[in-house]
C-alpha cells in the first residue's frame, strides 16, 4: 500500500476501476456480493489510545477477516520502519504476515482502513484473482475493498488541513468516493455518517455524481435531452451504414453492431457492473443484465 507524496483527485483510473468491478462479478458472482450488504461498522475496528497496539491490531484484523469471510485466515500484525503504509506477504496461509508502517503506533484510528486494503490482498489471493501489473492490481484491490464494504475506512483516512494532508490506497478520494457509490446505489446505504473527515464527505458527493452519471447514459431512459439527441444522431448514421463503422467511439459508451446484420443493436455498459449489454434496436425494450441482474430499461 503506497504512502504520501501529492495527494491525485479527479478520475485518473476510472476504466480500470470499471474494469474491477466486472471481475469481482464474475468472480464473486451475483449471490456472493449480495452477501456483503453490510458494511463494516465502525464500532467493529474502532481503535482508541488506550488500547494495546498489538492485541487492537490482532482485534482489528480479525474483525476484518470475519467481514470477507476468509475461513481459518490468521493475521499476524507487526510494525516497523518502511517506505510503504502497509504490506502483506502472500505466501500458502492460513497465517499471514502484515506489516505496518511505525506511524501508526501513534494513528491508530487508520490501522483499520490500512488492514482493510491487506486482507483485501489476501483474500483475492485466496480467490486467484488479479490484473497484470502493480498499478492495475492495487487498483482492483482498493475497489474490491470498497465494494465490498470495507474501503469507507480508506477514504475516511484521507484528510487534509493547513499543515499537512494524508491519503491511504491508490484510488483518489473521488474515485473511492465512485466506487462507494456504486455500492450505496446496489445496497441502498448510506456511507457518508460514517465519516470523520469532510475531505472524505466532499470526494463522496463528487463520486456520487460521477456514478449517476453512468445511469444516465444513452440508451437508458434516464439520459438527458444532449444526450439522447445525439444517440438518435449516431442511431440514424448507424442505419444508413448497415452499421458499418459505427463502432465505439471516444466517449460514447454505446456501440451499434457494425457488422451489417438485420436487425440493428446497440451495446453498451450496464451501469451497475459494467458488463456490456446488447439489445436490439426497436423502441422501449426492458433489458437485465446477466451478470448483476440489474433491470435496465432503454430507449433504443
Ligand atoms: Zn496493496
Ligand atoms: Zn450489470
């Protein structure tokens, strides 16, 4: 887990954020993430200075153990000096080994967001799942930490006042802000009581309106006015090709069948999971995505 420097905002890693929620789907299946409905409480990895450093170490990741269901899984909590927040070694189990970084014996109200991001790593190892590259993987692992009820503690860690600010994870707080929407929007939550930082707050409100974004994209019903407009434009130029080079373009999330076939259909991302759709081209037509079985209803 990486540690300080400038602190990224905006949606640099958006398309492999997507990218993660679609393999958490078809990895995890419909049934199993439905079984992540409740978060992470924060009473269940609450850390006070009273407390022993190691045994509320050893509590806190056992807590988060529980919460990922990772059967006979064994934390061993230790801290020392290094260049990165966190690490874990991902060797046959069921013990495995988390480092620390040492300045957390004195933050101790973000040990639970940095354990949070490490059993995450253990329990995708235990499920064999993974995208090629450091960037890409730390990646599906923040948002799987998210989505799956943990990684509010990683976006309530970020805070920043005059003197100083801090960031854990790879996501930016908006775009863990995204992918906890995405989430609110499934489960019906609300993460945002759970802050003690308003950074954390502001990134949600701008995660929030980035993930309604996606609901509203042509051919869905809930496109705006611009939208649909220039979805009829694209729609009428695929029609007079046969569809012949009316693939994706820049942009635009849907893509009419270009290889000429009767009837004309559209693709385009369900915007739970991302998976792609397709549907024919004929007016209303009600569409569930096969993956996240979201009820989708379009205007193609
Ligand atoms: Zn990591
Ligand atoms: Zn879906």
């Amino acid at each position: 887990m990486a540690n300080g420097g400038p602190v990224q905002h905006g949606f640099p890693h958006l398309e492999t954020v997507r990218a993660s929620i679609t393999a958490l789907y078809k990895r995890l299946s419909y049934d199993t993430v439905q079984t992540f409905a409740t978060s992470v409480l924060p009473a269940d990895v609450a850390f006070c200075d009273t407390d022993d450093l190691y045994l509320g170490a050893q509590r806190v990741a056992r807590e988060l153990v529980r919460h990922y269901r990772l059967p006979d899984a064994r934390m061993v909590v230790s801290f020392r000096e290094m260049n990165h927040a966190a690490s874990v070694e991902l060797a046959a189990g069921p013990e495995y080994f988390v480092e620390l970084n040492d300045r957390f014996r004195t933050h101790r109200r973000d040990i639970g967001a940095a354990l949070a991001h490490e059993v995450m790593h253990v329990y995708l190892h235990r499920l064999d799942l993974s995208f090629p590259g450091t960037r890409d993987n730390e990646i599906l692992t923040d948002t799987a930490t998210t989505y799956l009820g943990a990684g509010w503690l990683l976006l309530d860690a970020y805070r920043e006042d005059a003197a100083s600010s801090q960031k854990l994870g790879y996501l930016t707080p908006e775009e863990f802000g995204y992918v906890l929407a995405k989430r609110a929007l499934v489960f019906a939550e609300d993460p945002s009581v759970w802050f003690t930082s308003p950074q954390a707050y502001t990134a949600y409100v701008k995660g929030m309106a980035e993930a309604r974004r996606d609901e509203q994209q042509p051919p869905l019903t809930a496109a705006g006015w611009a939208g649909r407009r220039r979805y009829a434009r694209d729609r009428r130029h695929a029609q007079d090709q046969h569809g012949a080079g009316a693939g994706p373009r820049q942009g635009v999330p849907y893509a009419f069948t270009p290889d000429g076939r009767e009837p004309l259909r559209v693709s385009f991302p369900c915007p739970t999971c991302q998976q792609r759709i397709r549907v024919p081209v004929r007016g209303r037509v009600r569409a569930r995505c096969g993956l996240c079985r979201t009820v989708l209803e379009c205007d193609t």
